[in-house]
C-alpha cells in the first residue's frame, strides 16, 4: 500500500517543479525546472540521487544542487508523479518504489566473473 512521503521543494508552477525526498534511506532530487533555451517547463522529471545535503545547502537557492548528485537516475513523467491534495508537501511512494526498482536493476553487479 502507498504511503505519503514529505518532500521539500523550490519552484513552484502548478506542482513543485524541484522537490527532495527522502526514502529508505535514500535521497531523491526531481528537476522539472524551466527550461530557458525551449522557454518551457518540462513534462518529465530528472531523477538524481543524492548524498545527505546540510541544511545550509538546501536554505540557499537550488541552482547548482543538480552538480551534486550521486547519480543521474532517469527520467520520470510529471503525470506520474502522485503529489497531496494541495501539491505541496509529499509525493506518493509508488514513484519512489519505482525509481528504487529501476536504479537496482541498473546497479552494476559487484560480483565475481
């Protein structure tokens, strides 16, 4: 059963358009900034992971927050990314068991050849 899981944002045009969110241990950053050179906001989602950010980090602007990422994941569709009534403060844990599927599948293996 899904679960609602808090997220912190910046940009907000109808939904968060740059959240964080934390799940099993792992950090989530979902880019879906405007894109000045197409003078649109995207319809996918860029999903890095992320290493723990200090709260400095994340009371500055988010700009260069992308830079820091682990890993690029993927992408994602807006549309499939279930937010709370109001949009604004947690995401369903369906995407995330999602993204999570898709990044271990993508691990390489650390196994003996």
């Amino acid at each position: 059963m899904a679960e609602q899981v808090p997220i912190i944002y910046r940009e907000f045009y109808d939904f968060p358009r740059l959240f964080m969110v934390s799940y099993r241990g792992v950090h989530f950053l979902f880019d879906g900034s405007f894109d000045a050179e197409r003078d649109e906001y995207p319809e996918h989602y860029t999903v890095y992971q992320m290493p723990p950010l200090a709260k400095d980090v994340l009371d500055e602007s988010w700009s260069n927050v992308p830079r820091l990422a682990l890993h690029r994941l993927g992408s994602i569709p807006i549309t499939r990314v279930a937010f709370d009534r109001g949009r604004r403060t947690s995401v369903s844990s369906d995407v995330l068991d999602e993204v999570i599927s898709t990044r271990d599948r993508t691990k390489p293996s650390r196994g003996v050849a």
